[in-house]
C-alpha cells in the first residue's frame, strides 16, 4: 500500500519531536496499512468522500484509503489529510 501524505500533514509530521515522529509513523505504517485498518478509527461525519479519523493519544489522523488504476493493477493509496491535536484537528 502507497502512503501519500498532504502539504498539512507534512508540516505536522516535522514540527513533532523525534519520539513522537516514531509513534505517529508507527501508527501509520502498522495499523492504517492493514486491511482493514486497525486501532482506534472512526468515519468523519460531514464528508461524503470516506474520511476517516486514527485517535492516538491526544493525537488524530485524518485519513481515507481508496482504490487506484494503475497500468492496468488496482493499488491501494492511503492518503492522510492532516495530523494534529484533538482540540484544532476539525476546525
């Protein structure tokens, strides 16, 4: 499975500290790659396109799997929105 991470997501990602980086990542490398996704995930209310949210700690990830056509393969992107804190996540 592709993981694509957003411009907002990024941004989130280098201003963690290390040890933090290494939890966020681990949780998306581990449990949004499975099929289907494990942890702590819930549907986004207010979006029709799948989103989806990963809570971790204090911490959400906003995200949404979808199937893509390439050369003639269905591949699986896991494309993540945005990562931040409970409080500002869904402003």
């Amino acid at each position: 499975m592709k993981i694509d991470y957003a411009k907002s997501a990024s941004k989130a990602v280098a201003s963690f500290d290390s040890k933090f980086k290494q939890r966020i990542k681990k949780a998306i490398e581990e449990d949004l790659t499975k099929i289907p996704p494990k942890g702590d995930i819930k549907p986004l209310q207010g979006y029709a396109d799948g989103r989806m949210r990963l809570r971790k700690g204090g911490f959400r990830v906003i995200f949404k799997q979808k199937d893509v056509q390439i050369d003639g393969k269905t591949e699986k992107i896991l494309h993540i929105f945005d990562i931040g804190a409970r409080g500002d996540i869904y402003k």
